[in-house]
C-alpha cells in the first residue's frame, strides 16, 4: 500500500509521462489511481471473506457460544 503509489511515481515520471509538459502532476495523478486501486483491492478482499470464517465450530446452532460472548445487535437479553 505505501510502495505501489511511489513506484508507480518515479516509474510515470522518468518512463510514461517524461515528454509531457507537466510530468510531476501526471506522475503525481498516476501515483493517486494507484494508490486508489490498492485501497480498493483491500475493501473487495474484506467483503469476499466469509462471515464465519474465524469460528472455531462452523455448525449453524445458534446456542453454540463457545466461540465468543455474544456482544451488540447479537446479544441476548437473560432477564
């Protein structure tokens, strides 16, 4: 995430953008896409991990608590 945009930098400015008039502010534009394509490539990788992936019993019994104490919207009221 920190060395993509960079590379992506130094790599616009002597390669891709070097006859440009402005190379730094078209480098400096390739550095933001890029950095813009990590970040999302991290948020589409936490949305297509399962749910439950971290569960010790994947069994689908609700009275199950032995993996964690259930906490917010899944807590249990026992009054």
């Amino acid at each position: 995430m920190f060395t993509l945009p960079i590379i992506g930098f130094y790599l616009g400015l002597h390669f891709l953008f070097s006859q440009k008039q402005e190379p730094t502010a078209w480098s400096g534009i390739f550095a933001v896409v890029i950095a813009n394509c990590v970040v999302s490539g991290y948020v589409y990788s936490a949305f297509a991990e399962d749910d439950e992936g971290d569960m010790i019993n994947n069994e689908d019994d609700e009275d199950n608590d032995e993996a964690a104490p259930r906490v917010g919207a899944f807590k249990r009221r026992t009054d």
